[in-house]
C-alpha cells in the first residue's frame, strides 16, 4: 500500500512536499529507513499538537534505522530532512488542518 512504501525510493522530495499519514486510533508509531534514498524529518502528531521530531537518515548513511513516535499519535508527516529546524517547527506547535 502506499500508506506501507511511505517515501522509499524516491530520488528527490521538493522542498514543501512530504507524506502526511493518518491513523484511526492513537497509538505509538515506529517508521524505518528501508529503501529510503534521502533523510527524513518525521513529525509526531497527536491530534493538532507536535509531539516530537526524529531525523531518519537515508538507508545508505546508517543502514536499517527505525525511529518511534515518544507517545501515542494519530498522525505523522514525512518531510525532507532540515524541513522542522527551516520552518521553527517546535513541540506544543498547533498543526492547522
């Protein structure tokens, strides 16, 4: 599914581009590196609040990493790494839909 793939082999990601997921009950979510060709901010969501920031490094930089969510969320978004740091994206930020 493309909810599965995420952002696995894609070459480039223009700069406001990412991969928002949505997920139908909060729960504590992981996100792994496979097949994933450039570093990654992800951003954890509960509801409309930033929980918390990881990078994700591309899979040739550091092999297989896997990153988890600090608490449950209900959504994540993918962006090109630097996009949090960039855009003063902080945790206790609102997320506007």
């Amino acid at each position: 599914t493309e909810r599965a793939r995420g952002l696995m082999d894609r070459a480039t990601l223009p700069e406001s581009s990412g991969m928002f997921f949505v997920f139908d009950i909060s729960a504590r979510q992981a996100f792994w590196n496979k097949d994933t060709l450039i570093p990654l901010d992800v951003i954890w969501i509960s509801d409309n609040k930033v929980i918390g920031v990881s990078a994700l490094p591309k899979i040739s930089d550091h092999g297989i990493v896997t990153v988890s969510s600090p608490y449950p969320v209900n959504r994540v978004l993918e962006v090109n790494a630097g996009f949090a740091v960039k855009n003063n994206i902080h945790i206790g930020d609102t997320v506007s839909e």
